[in-house]
C-alpha cells in the first residue's frame, strides 16, 4: 500500500525541510570544525587542496551525527504547518487515522536511519583512519615546514628551521638550521642559499655558502667550520609509514566483532570497543524513536493552537532524554559490558510508549479508562 497522495505532499515537504536542516546545521558545525584545521594546515604550511580533503572528511561523520537532530526540525516543522493551514483536521475528518499521516515520516525515519547505519559501519571507519594518515603526513613532513618563508618551525623538540625567503627557482634562501638534539654539543648551520632534493624515500637539504657552528655544551668551546656545501639527512622526518594503534572508531564491523588476540589495544580498553560496536548498531534506531515522540506530541488533529508551543517543548525534551538515556546507557557499558541490553532497551521503550500514548490519544474512551483505572490504584494503595 502506497503513502497516497496525502502521503506523497507530507513526505516531499519534509524531505525539503530535512535537507534544509540539514545542510545548514552540517555547515555551521564543517565550518567550526574547518577553523581548528586551518591553523594546523597554516602552522605546518600545507596546500588548501590537503586541507580541503582533511575538512570534507569529517562531514560524514558530522551529518550522521546531525540527521536524527535535523529529521525532528523538519517534522515539526511540517506537522506544525499542517495544524496551522488546517490540514490536519480536515485528514482527520476524512476518517484518516494519526497513522496515515505518521506514515510519510515513519518511511523517511527509515531511510535517515538507513543512511546512518552505512555511514556507521562503513564510511566512518574509512573516513577517520583517511583522516588520521593525512594528520600524520602534515605533523611529519618536514619539507612543506621548511618552505614557509619568515617563520621558525620546529618538527621536533630542540631542531628548528628558518628561511628568509624562496626565489622562482624553489632554492631556500637566508637558511638557518639550529639542531640542539644532542646532550653534548649544539650544532648551528647556516647558509646562503638550500635545496631541497628527493629520491623515493631518500631527502635530503644540501646548503651552500655557509658555515656551522659547534658549541661544546660542557667546555662551551665554539668552533666554526665555512663550506661550499654541505648535506643534512631529511629522511628521518619523512611522513611515518610504521603502525599506529587504531582506535575503536576508526574499525570496521568486522575488527570490533573480532580483534586480534594480540591487540593491545582491546587488551587495554575492551569496553571501548564493546560499547562502540553497539553504539553503531543502536543508534540508526534515534531517528525511528524521534519521529514517534512527534506523532505522539503532535500528529494528532486540534481545534485551537493553544497548547501547540508546550506540545513541541515537550516532544523535544522527550526526544533529549531518551538520547541522553542512550548515551548514559553507551557510558555504562564501556564500564560493565552486563548494561548492554540497556542500549537496546532505551529506543524500544521509548517507541513503545509513544506508540502507546498514540493509540490513548486516538481513542479518548480508552484515555479515560485508562485515567480511571490509575486513579482507582493510586486510591487502593493510599488506603493500605
């Protein structure tokens, strides 16, 4: 059975409203995280295409996080504006049930949850460790560092390069290089002009006309040796190539399902991963709680716009507790892996009560009895 007409205008307009949402939420938060990026790309004098593909990686992540909050905008918004065009009560005059018009979000909290779990099993994983390599590459790379002309770098402690200035053909000139690595003497070079040479993995900086100067660190003797040219290893800084432990949100599926045994890091933090693999699976379900609290808030037809505003502060502050409980019961399980079931357990109630709060909603002789009931069991145990 198909949305109907009804359905179809319901589910356009949120999806317009959904995708407003959320490419503006998406953007505001890309942009602030785009800043604390940009300094790192500035301070380590790397191409706006490295930063560029550093920033769009984190906007998967960023979305996924984003879509069940931008979902709830949009279907407010949309049940908002059928309460105030009449719409709703015209549907239900029709004899339509709060169903028929919940159908349309119920079919689009599918396809945001779907999105989500993709995102979550496999563009996430690929995302971070992309992510993590090109971070790498930037804190490692020596030679992008050496180019930025009238700036002291230093990638690593006590070694800090300066150039005065590039000339057309890419040579460094005004170079000066302090190394104070070694616990016995300082070592200082420098040099009219560098260039910097690469073969594979080899680099290396071949400086002329200068001088170095060797200070004994103990005796304080200082020797000065001129030269033409002289070599300085480069290699050393070349981007790292060697393992990393990889986090448990940057794994796939199947490596928090299965580590291997001699994993350190599982063998340090096993509630990490524990509580990451059910957090990937249970919170595609947000989305589906999320259009139920609306349904049971507002989908219901009304007379008067009275009581609207407290209807939607009250469905998002439904929305806000079971996302909280979800997240308490997630830190929970890191601790104790015996609260897991309570991950499952927050959407699957809060569905549950939604979907029974619709059903008291849609029929008020059983609101009442029910109303009935509770009062005569709270007048029950007044007397005992």
């Amino acid at each position: 059975m198909g949305l109907g007409i009804i359905g179809r205008d319901i589910f356009r307009q949120t999806v317009g409203a959904l995708l407003l949402v959320l490419v503006s939420l998406t953007t505001v938060v890309w942009l602030a995280t785009a800043l604390k990026q940009l300094k790192l790309i500035v301070s380590q004098g790397q191409s706006f295409w490295l930063f560029l593909k550093m920033t769009l990686l984190v906007l998967p992540n960023l979305m996924a996080l984003i879509a069940p909050i931008a979902l709830l905008i949009a279907a407010i918004h949309t049940l908002n504006r059928l309460s105030g065009d009449s719409e709703l009560i015209v549907i239900n005059a029709s004899g339509a049930t709060v169903w028929r018009v919940a159908a349309p979000f119920l079919v689009l909290a599918l396809i945001v949850s779907g999105a989500i779990a993709v995102t979550n099993f496999f563009v996430q994983p690929y995302s971070m460790r992309t992510l993590r390599a090109y971070v790498m590459q930037v804190r490692t790379d020596l030679i992008s560092q050496v180019l930025q002309a009238g700036q002291f770098t230093s990638p690593e402690r006590n070694l800090t390069f300066h150039i005065r200035e590039r000339d057309k053909n890419n040579d460094l000139l005004g170079l000066i290089l302090h190394d104070d690595r070694d616990q016995t003497q300082s070592i200082s070079y420098l040099a009219e002009r560098g260039r910097i040479q690469s073969n594979g993995d080899q680099s290396v900086l071949i400086m002329f006309d200068g001088q170095i100067q060797r200070l004994n660190k103990e005796t304080r003797d200082l020797k000065i040796v001129t030269f033409k040219s002289n070599v300085f290893d480069l290699s050393q800084f070349r981007p790292k190539t060697g393992r990393y432990e990889i986090k448990p949100r940057e794994r796939y599926l199947s490596e928090l399902l299965h580590p291997a045994p001699d994993d350190k890091y599982f063998k340090r933090f096993p509630g990490k991963f524990r509580s990451e693999l059910h957090e990937r699976i249970v919170s595609p379900l947000y989305p589906i709680v999320f259009v139920f609290f609306v349904i049971a808030s507002l989908g219901h037809a009304r007379t008067t716009r009275d009581g609207w505003f407290w209807q939607i502060a009250i469905c998002i502050a439904l929305c806000v507790v079971a996302r909280v409980a979800g997240l308490a019961a997630t830190n929970l399980t890191t601790i104790n892996a015996a609260a897991t079931p309570l991950m499952y357990a927050v959407p699957a109630l809060s569905i549950i009560i939604a979907t029974i709060a619709v059903h008291v909603r849609m029929s008020p002789k059983l609101g009442f009895k029910i109303g009935l009931e509770l009062g005569q069991m709270f007048k029950t145990e007044t007397r005992n």
